[in-house]
C-alpha cells in the first residue's frame, strides 16, 4: 500500500530563524534535511511526504524547493506567501509556476491578533489562491476555530486542511469546545483534516495510544474517511516520540479498517487535495 506522510518540516537550525525551539527542545537544534527523513521513511515504509513551511520568509520557498529538486520523495510543498501583500498576485503567480509549489500556509496561532485570519486584507490573499490551483493549511488552536469556520465559509471552492486536528488538550484530556467546533467545520466539504502533530500536544514523555482514540474518533466522525491525511508532523514530532511511533498511532487505529479506507487515508486523499497524481 503506498504511503505518503502528509505533514514534514526540513530546516537548517540556527537561533535567528527558529527562535520558537526553547531549551526544552533540545533535540530539535540541528539540521533536518530530506537525506535524514528518507532514512525515517525508509525504516517505516513509507513512499514520500509533502514538506510544509518552517519560516514566514521568500527565503523559506527556495528552500524547500531546493530540497525537493530531483528528489522524488518530496511530492509538493507547501511554502509560505504574504498574502495580505499589494503583490499577492505577482507572488503566487511566481511560485505556482513550480511544478512541486502546491500550497501556502501561515502561522495563524502565533499571530497576537486572534482575528488575523478575518482581516481584510488576508482574506483577500485567500481569495487569490483558487485561480492558481493552490491549497491552503490552517494552523491554528481551539480558540480560532469559530473564526476558522467564518473564513473557510466565505470561500465554498478554496480547498483548506486543517493541520494536527486544530491542537486539542490532548495532555488534559479536555474535548470541548473543540470536538463541537470541530463537527461544524467538518460540514463545509472544502476541508480537509490531518491526523498529525498529536503527540505534541500530549504528554511528551508518557502518552499512550488511548489518549489519542477519542480525538481520532471525532475527527473521523466530521470528516469521514475521504477528508482525512496521516502526517508525522517530523521533526517536531521527535519531542515526544520518533517517526514510527507517532505514524503507529494513526496506523494502529485504522488497522481494521477496509483496506480502501486506509488507503484513502495514508495517500489517495492527501494525492487528490493537492492534486499530485
């Protein structure tokens, strides 16, 4: 069964660029680069990945694209683009004309402004995105999934994935008001969910497969089985556990499941939303 992780980071740590990797993360602090997760890959069988944006820099697009030239694990990126920019549309023209550039992502839930995403101006990047056949990933917390569900209403043809199931207490085993919000945001047929970054928001040193069972439960009750991607979410995910590990989790529970399911949701739906065949 082909495998594709939908959710991976590559960098060249230093202190200016990464500035979020305090000294609990020790063992983020070095180079992480297509070389190091194709061993990863290799050891867990799986077949490629889509590399996803690390820094809100142009410099951060030529990166990943670099990676991924003539490497034919790396299916797409997903770069990073200032879509509130007055040249939003020169910028995403420029980078959609890379064959591996499938999509743009910003770091919504560091922004101090919880209402970053219904500003205007960003809103109108958004609206730039369908023209050159881009995607977009949310990266957010609970508290802007109300604001999550306004945005992704407003562009009913804009294809949008959640990224790590929107950050649940997963380590308080709290589930509301996220799993409500969440069903809501599972009825607009336009997004996706990526069953990734969980292990993070657990507890890095003593989690369990039954911590994640109720989260899994509920994502797949809002998006079904034609809307939800694995991603390792490498190498932040080695805070809390290695490559295998953290794939296990999302593997382990749909073991039973038909084999069409699971293949929907190790590659075919990750393939079909960035429409990489």
């Amino acid at each position: 069964m082909l495998k594709i992780d939908s959710h991976q980071h590559f960098w060249k740590y230093n202190t200016g660029d990464y500035q979020w990797i305090d000294d609990k993360m020790e063992v983020l602090k070095r180079d992480f680069l297509s070389e190091h997760l194709a061993e990863e890959q290799r050891k867990s069988d799986f077949d490629g990945s889509i590399s996803i944006q690390a820094r809100q820099n142009e410099q951060e697009n030529k990166f990943l694209l670099n990676q991924s030239e003539n490497n034919p694990l790396i299916k797409g990126i997903v770069g990073w683009i200032d879509l509130r920019a007055n040249n939003v549309e020169e910028q995403l023209s420029n980078a959609s004309k890379f064959v591996k550039f499938r999509g743009v992502r910003h770091v919504i839930h560091d922004e101090p402004d919880i209402d970053f995403m219904l500003d205007p101006a960003f809103l109108n990047g958004i609206s730039k995105l369908q023209q050159f056949g881009l995607t977009y990933d949310i990266l957010i917390f609970t508290q802007h999934l109300p604001n999550t569900i306004k945005m992704v209403g407003k562009f009913p043809d804009q294809k949008f994935v959640l990224d790590h199931i929107g950050k649940p207490l997963i380590r308080d085993k709290i589930l509301e008001p996220w799993s409500s919000l969440i069903k809501i945001l599972g009825g607009f047929p336009n997004i996706y969910c990526k069953i990734s970054g969980m292990v993070t928001e657990a507890d890095w040193n003593s989690w369990k497969q039954s911590d994640f069972k109720p989260y899994i439960d509920i994502v797949y009750e809002a998006f079904g089985e034609d809307r939800l991607m694995i991603g390792s979410d490498w190498p932040v995910c080695r805070l809390a556990g290695g490559y295998g590990q953290v794939m296990g989790i999302v593997e382990k529970y749909f073991s039973n499941f038909p084999e069409n399911i699971q293949e929907k949701i190790f590659s075919g739906n990750c393939l079909d939303f960035y429409n990489i065949r």
